[in-house]
C-alpha cells in the first residue's frame, strides 16, 4: 500500500486550477447578472419613455378637447342668443301686440295672453342663463376680476354660503384664454363646494406674483379623501387640472392644513396670463 503523499507543486498546480475555475464561474455569473440587470434598464428606460409620450399625447388631446368644448360652448350660446332670445323677444312684442288690440269685453284672451307673456318671459331669461353658462359674456364686458366678484356675490345668494373675493390684479390684463380657464376653474370649484364640502365660508384669492398668478379657492367644509383627488370617475377635478397644465401650470387639491376645509391651488407662469407691454406676445393677442 503506498502512503506516499501528493507532491506539493502538484497540490499547488491543482490549487490553481480550482481558483481558476472558481473565478471563471464567478465571473460568467457577475457577466451574467450584469447583463440581465442593464436589459431590465434599458427596458424600463424604453418603458418610462413611452409612458412619457403617451401622458404628453394625452395632455395634448385634453387641451384640444377643452379648448374645443370652449368654442362649441360659444357657437351654441351665440345660436340661443340670435336664435332662440332674438325669436322669443318677437313673440313676446307680438303678444303685446294682440293684447292692445282685444277689447276690454275679452277678458279670457286677455287672461290667456298673460299668462303666455309670462311664460315668454321667463324662457328668455332661461335662454339667457343658459348661454351665459356656456360662454360667460360676462368675461368679455366686465374682464376677469370683475367677474370672479359677481361670480363670488351670485353664488353667495344662491346657497347661503359667504364668499369673499381678494386680488391685486385689477389693472392687469388678462389673456382670453387664460381668463376663460381660471374663471371655469373657479366656477367648478365652487360647484363642488355647494354640492359636497357642507361648508359656511369659501374665499377666492388671484394674486400676481413675480414669476406667476396664484389661485386659491378654499372652504371650512369636511374636506376631500385623496382618493377623490386622484380618482377617476372625478371628472371635475381632472377637467380643473387638465385647464391648469394646459396653461403651463400646477394644480394642487387638498386639506387647508386645519382640521377641516379643502384647498385649492393653481399656479400659472406670468407669461401665460398676463399681457403687458413686455410681454412677448403679439399685442394682437385677445384679452380681458
């Protein structure tokens, strides 16, 4: 039997061998994890990216589609007021008409003709309601600021609720879109409150600051979950959002930092809103 050992240069050269091998095997497998984890980068790089693209495309779509509802709002509130006012103010003159015309024995034609004079009456200032809702002509007589006060004193006297406007934009001049966004950001959010915030107080504030105008609407009501914020069955939101980012801005939604109340916040670059002289939009540019 031979007890003999190993010579050690061949222990060594062996010892070699396996570290080798070893840091063969190390190495294919670091290679190989590398690999895979720069794959799953890239990959999620490619992925970021389109996601990207596509809120960019979908952004682009909303601002489209707002700006589009605006212009069919105006086309319609333009028909009701030619059309539908123009037509019910002549059947209002023609019933005054045939009422000087009866005689004083035809009481129930005279009855009958008062009661559609009424009737006439108020679809004409339905009609008006119903276009100053679509297109707020109010925008374009009194400009922005003006509106938002009779905006803040109307809703006041329609729910009960006290409201106050604040600004120190008074003599800026508004771009129209711009104006037209704020002044339906404001109207939806004021809705809101009516229907949902049990609120007794709600102030307005537009405010010209350096760089930018700030909107704040806010209440002492019950508040709002983050996840009505985010949610998307709330169209209203999303829509007060969708308006904001198209104007280049940030829109922020949430409690006012006491134990109830909701805030409402809309930054907007200055160069979106304002139009002053220097400004660097065409002086062409339509304002309120």
């Amino acid at each position: 039997m031979n007890n003999q050992k190993p010579p050690y240069h061949e222990l060594e050269s062996k010892m070699e061998e396996a570290e080798k091998l070893i840091h063969a095997l190390r190495t294919q497998q670091v290679d190989a994890i590398v690999g895979e984890r720069h794959i799953m980068l890239v990959r999620l790089k490619q992925a970021e990216e389109n996601l990207k693209s596509s809120r960019n495309q979908l952004r682009a779509l909303a601002s489209y589609l707002l700006s589009a509802r605006e212009n069919e709002r105006a086309v319609i509130a333009r028909e009701l007021h030619d059309e539908f006012g123009q037509g019910l103010t002549s059947l209002q003159l023609g019933l005054s008409w045939i009422s000087r015309k009866l005689t004083p024995g035809q009481q129930p034609l005279q009855k009958k003709i008062k009661s559609l004079s009424a009737t006439t009456t108020n679809l004409m200032r339905s009609v008006k309601n119903i276009a100053s809702e679509l297109r707020p002509g109010v925008l374009n007589e009194l400009g922005l600021v003006k509106t938002l006060k009779s905006e803040a004193r109307e809703f006041e006297g329609h729910t009960g609720i006290r409201c106050r406007f604040k600004t120190n934009t008074a003599k800026a001049k508004f771009d129209r879109s711009a104006a037209v966004a704020i002044f339906r950001i404001v109207q939806a959010a004021l809705t809101n409150i009516a229907r949902h915030a049990h609120a007794s107080r709600a102030h307005i504030a537009l405010t010209k600051r350096k760089n930018g105008v700030t909107l704040t609407v806010t209440d002492n009501g019950k508040g709002i979950s983050r996840k009505l914020v985010y949610g998307h069955d709330s169209l209203g939101i999303t829509g007060m959002r969708e308006r904001a980012l198209a104007l280049g801005g940030t829109f922020t939604l949430g409690g006012s930092g006491s134990s109830k109340g909701t805030i409402l916040t809309v930054q907007i670059p200055l160069s979106r809103v304002i139009i002053g002289p220097a400004s660097s939009r065409s002086r062409n540019t339509p304002q309120f």
